[in-house]
C-alpha cells in the first residue's frame, strides 16, 4: 500500500461514522467542529488550521480530507457540520449567472472595466499592473479628469479579494468606481473629487485564488503559488515587505497554514504588482477590502504598540464608521488591528502605511459574524453593502485631498527588502487566540 493511500483509508473509516459523504477533491474541505478542550489537548494550535469561530465550546475549523485524517490519527474526536455550512458555500447565490451569481469572476471584472473605461473617455483608464503566476492579468481603474495625464494629483486607492473568498470584498471597490463616473456629471462633489484626485481601484487582487474559489474550492484563501512542499498558495496579504515575518503568530512559515507568508517579502506576483502601482504615486489614503466582521482596522497589525499618528488614525476610522452606521445603522467597530482582530505581519496597510505615512485601512465588510452568513454574502445584499459603505469611501477621499502627508515623513520607512528575520530567530508561536482568518 503506497503511503498517499494512508489518509484516504483512515479518512473512510471515519467518514463510516458520519452521515455525510467524504468531498470529491482532495484540496476541498468542510466545516467540522472540535470540542475546545480537544482542540488545546492536542494542540491543533499549532497545525495551521483554517479555524472559523468558537461557539458553545466548540472550535470550528474549515478541514481538508487530509486534515480529517490527521485529526483521526491524532485520535481527536471531530463533527462533521453539514447542517450548518453547505461544503461547497453556496448559499446566497442564485446561479442565475453562472456558478458564482452575481458576484464576478475575473473575465466578468474585465469585461465591466473595459466597459467603464469606454463609456467614460478622458475619466477612465484601465492598467494591466501584473500577471499572475496562472498567466491572469491584474488591473486597475484609474479616475480623474485628463485621466490620460499624470497630474501628480493626491492618490487614493481602493482595493479588494487579497482572499479568494471573500466574493463581497471585489464589489465593493468595483461599485465605488461605477459610482464615480456615473456621477460625475449629476453630482458636484463628486466631480470635485474626481477633478481634485487620482482614485486608483484594484477589485481583485488575486484573480486566480478567486477562480478557484468560483470552481473548485468555494472557501479557498491563498493564490495558486505550488510551494517547494506540494502545498498550494501563499497569503498575498502576509506577503508585503514591512515587518514581513516579524513572528509566527501574525503569519506562518508553514506552506501548508492559510496564513503562509512566502519565501521572502514580495515573492509573489500579485504583491510585486500593488508595490509597484503604489511607489509610483503619491497615495495619501487607502482602504483593502475583506471580509467579514464590520470593523475598521488600522495600523499596526504586527504589534500591539501604537502607530505614530494612531490619534489621527482612530480618528479617520471612527468618522466612516459614523458615516456607514449613518446609511441605515449598520455597525462597524473601529481600531488598531492588532487589538481589535489579531496579530498579522506583512499585511497590505502596514505595508502601506509605513510607505506614505497615509491614513491605511483595513475594512472587514458585512455580515457581522459567520451565523450571518460568514464569507457567503447573500447576493442580494451586494447592493446595500455597497451603499452604506460609499460614504466612508467620500469621505476618506475628500480627506485625501485636504491631508497632504507625509510632510516630511511622520513614520519611520523601513524601504522594501527590510532583512527577513531568521526562522531561528523567530519567537515560538503560543497557541494562537483563535479567531479566523479573515
Ligand atoms: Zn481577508
């Protein structure tokens, strides 16, 4: 018997004992629960995991075949939640349009920018800024008046699905842009944002994660990056180049984990591709898009101590969140990432921030937690997302335009290529406080 066989066999037996069929890809997985005090006897804190929530004393955890096994050699009782989460996620899209419904995969991105930029000459310009490792190209819109001319005009930047995923978080920025040009004529402080700025909008930054959440791996997280150890897929938003690998507690040096942070700062396309359209500006103010939680979360992400314009920070992020809970009372808690979510290094607005000392946010879109649905927005939702999310998105833009920095820099650069730290140097990871990654 050959070893590759082992899991599968191991895997059977169990699956025996459950009422739900084994998936049909080895890289697909489902919802399964582990009693907590399980989870900490065996120390699954440490393996990588895709954990989801903890709810009624139970850890809930996105598991692979493979993971099933492991869990079985381990002799760790586990459950099997299909009744909760469909294994392929599908909830909330209709398929009227496909598999993925309403949201867009990359083709259908490309077809609506170009649309864009058709219907708005002289506004709209659509850039290839990179190709991913699956030959896929990665654009951005940008949007100003004489959009053709560089008028070293303020630059905001918008941008989303870093995480395959997180479908919701590539509509938004797309959304936003649509507004702008359809609105330019019809609304005079639009126009005098679009006239004032350059607003730059990257709706997917990882197309090919996204494809294969679309086709064959709805909860799939990472690219498609094959790594040295027949693992698939580095976390983009651990691969940027400040404090990129501070511990392995914010990211992972485990192929295998969904917090994998790659060979070195900037390994992978898709980062090499936003380092690149973001040194070339003078960017004064950003958001990236994920999901799920409604929070705003600024830097620092890879430690708890404060950022040097933390006040001004907090600040930003409490008027959006006023603003978002002003369209019908939606709320969005704000704060320094570190704090309110979890320890990340090498995430994009660290990165950001340490660059152009501008005001960085990270926002975790609708619903509020995984009983609302978790990454599997309902369709019909991407509208009012949208639209309790614009205001903040004006108004982070207005404040661009008025907050010129850094005048000198206020933040200590660390330039891309900072030294990775050694993986001997490295802190041990505790067992982490188990949130999910998002
Ligand atoms: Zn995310």
């Amino acid at each position: 018997m050959r070893w590759t066989n082992l899991p599968a066999l191991v895997l059977a037996s169990f699956a025996a004992l459950s009422l739900t069929p084994a998936p049909a890809f080895a890289q697909t997985g489902q919802v399964v629960s582990v009693a907590k005090e399980d989870f900490a006897a065996a120390r699954l804190g440490r393996r990588g995991l895709d954990l989801l929530m903890e709810k009624d004393g139970r850890i809930f955890i996105v598991a692979t075949p493979g993971e099933m096994a492991a869990l079985a050699g381990l002799r760790v009782p586990f459950t099997i939640e299909a009744s909760r989460f469909l294994p392929q996620g599908l909830q909330g899209v209709s398929q009227a349009g496909g598999i993925n419904g309403a949201y867009h995969s990359t083709l259908e991105l490309e077809t609506d920018l170009r649309a864009l930029e058709r219907d708005h000459p002289g506004l709209a310009s659509l850039l290839e800024i990179g190709k991913t490792l699956e030959g896929r190209k990665i654009y951005a819109l940008k949007i100003s008046d004489n959009v053709a001319a560089d008028e070293r005009e303020p630059a905001v930047f918008f941008i989303g699905c870093h995480h395959a995923r997180e479908w919701i978080s590539v509509e938004v920025p797309f959304l936003f842009g649509k507004h702008l040009l359809e609105n330019y004529d019809k609304d005079q402080e639009v126009r005098n944002l679009v006239d004032a700025s350059e607003i730059w909008i990257v709706p997917i930054a990882n197309p090919d994660g996204l494809e294969y959440s679309i086709h064959v791996y709805r909860y799939w997280r990472k690219n498609r990056r094959a790594n040295a150890d027949g693992t698939f897929g580095v976390d983009i938003n651990r691969n940027y180049g400040y404090a990129w690998g501070f511990d392995n507690i914010g990211s992972s040096g485990l192929p295998g984990s969904d917090v994998y942070r790659g060979t070195a700062p900037f390994s992978e396309p898709e980062t090499a591709a936003i380092r690149g359209l973001f040194l070339a500006h003078d960017f004064r103010a950003m958001i990236s898009f994920h999901s799920f939680a409604q929070d705003i979360l600024f830097p620092w992400g890879y430690t708890t101590e404060a950022a040097p314009t933390d006040a001004e920070l907090g600040a930003v992020a409490g008027t959006m969140a006023g603003l978002i809970a002003g369209v019908r009372g939606t709320a969005y808690s704000s704060g320094q990432a570190s704090r309110l979510l979890y320890l990340t290094n090498g995430d994009t607005v660290d990165w950001t921030y340490s660059i152009a000392g501008a005001p960085s946010y990270t926002i975790e879109l609708s619903p509020v937690d995984i009983d609302h649905g978790g990454f599997f927005n309902d369709e019909a939702a991407i509208g009012a997302i949208f639209e309790e999310n614009l205001p903040a998105m004006l108004y982070l833009t207005r404040y661009a335009i008025d907050n010129p920095v850094p005048r000198p820099p206020r933040v200590r650069v660390r330039r891309d290529g900072i030294r990775p730290v050694p993986e001997s140097r490295l802190k041990l990871a505790r067992t982490p406080v188990l949130r999910p990654s998002r």
